[in-house]
C-alpha cells in the first residue's frame, strides 16, 4: 500500500514527491508545471487541494488515491509502468476511472503492464494485449479482443449469457470444488497452455 502524509492535499503530496525525485537542478516553476499536468492527466484537479486523509478524517476517494499513487510514479516521465492490481478494492466506477488515466497514459506512448485479476468487462475492453496464465503455465497472449474467439476455436465457446472477460477467466481458473472440479478445470487449462 501507499503511504502518504495524511494531512497533506494532493497537490502538496504531488509537490513533495516532485522534490524528491526530480532533479534538483529543475525549477520549482517546472516542477509546479510537471504537478499541474498530472493533476489534470489523472482527472485529480477538483480534489488537488484535498487532504488524502485517512480513516479518522474524510478526504479522496479510494480511486483518487490509486491514481495520486500513480501520479507519484509518473512525476519522472517512465516510458515503462508496472501495476500490480491498480483496480483492487475499488468500486466499479473508481476502478473504470483508474483504468481510463492508464489506458490515456498508453496513448501517449507509455508502456502500461498492469495484472488485474477480475477485470470488469468495460475494463477488460480497454486492454490492449492480454497475458492470462493458470498455475503459472500461459494459457494465451495476444491481443485481449481475440481471447474470447481463440478459446472458441479450441472448444470453449463463451456461452451467450457471460461476458468475455469473465469467460477468458473462468476457463483458465482451477475449480478446488471437488476431486473431480479440479480434475477437469486441470485439464482444459493444460489444453489452453499447450495451444498457447
């Protein structure tokens, strides 16, 4: 988890990190500037003089939050981000916010690796490339607009009434029901893994 001075808004915890990790040599006026681009890259402008707060004083939401933690990380321009669960304990609308500040970030020319492990179906459409493993083993790569077609062609059609993303998932997750669930679910993932 993050940790961040609570009673510090997120422009100042945005400042500080800025002073921290970008070059002493910058301006201050350059670090403001770098400060003000990301509040507004990362929708955080309305709640830039916001406390973070804590569980004793109100102050950003969860997925505010997430993205401030992102915005830190962003403060030195990587060409490269790793995210590990970006959307995990977040509501359904903050986890689709957080998603949309990344798939903008990919826009723009930075590399986004995140795992997710139950992505929603509108996050599940902003993914560019998709990675799913089973027991360590990959089960597809490619692009996440074709996994749910690959898996047809191997003999797991997506039935009509599930969503793609949750197909893809349910097909490579082990089943710990029974003897037999697991038996089974075993099997169909080592099928995927030796098409993959």
């Amino acid at each position: 988890t993050d940790v961040f001075y609570t009673q510090m808004t997120v422009r100042e915890t945005l400042m500080f990190a800025a002073q921290l990790r970008l070059p002493s040599s910058m301006p201050l006026s350059a670090k403001r500037e770098r400060v003000d681009e990301l509040l507004r890259k990362l929708s955080l402008l309305k709640v830039a003089d916001t406390i973070v707060g804590d569980v004793r004083r109100r102050g950003i939401s969860g997925g505010e939050r997430k993205r401030l933690s992102i915005g830190c990380e962003l403060l030195g321009s990587p060409s490269l981000l790793f995210l590990d669960e970006p959307t995990s304990g977040l509501d359904a609308y903050q986890a689709e916010r957080v998603m949309e500040s990344l798939k903008l970030l990919a826009a723009e020319g930075c590399t986004v690796v995140a795992v997710i492990h139950q992505p929603r179906s509108s996050i599940f459409g902003m993914l560019d490339d998709l990675l799913l493993l089973s027991e360590g083993r990959t089960v597809y790569s490619g692009p996440a607009a074709a996994a749910a077609a690959r898996f047809k062609a191997l003999g797991f059609p997506c039935p009509k009434e599930v969503a793609p993303a949750e197909h893809v998932v349910d097909c490579v997750s082990v089943d710990y029901s029974g003897a037999e669930a697991r038996a089974d679910s075993l099997e169909r993932a080592s099928r995927l893994a030796r098409a993959a």
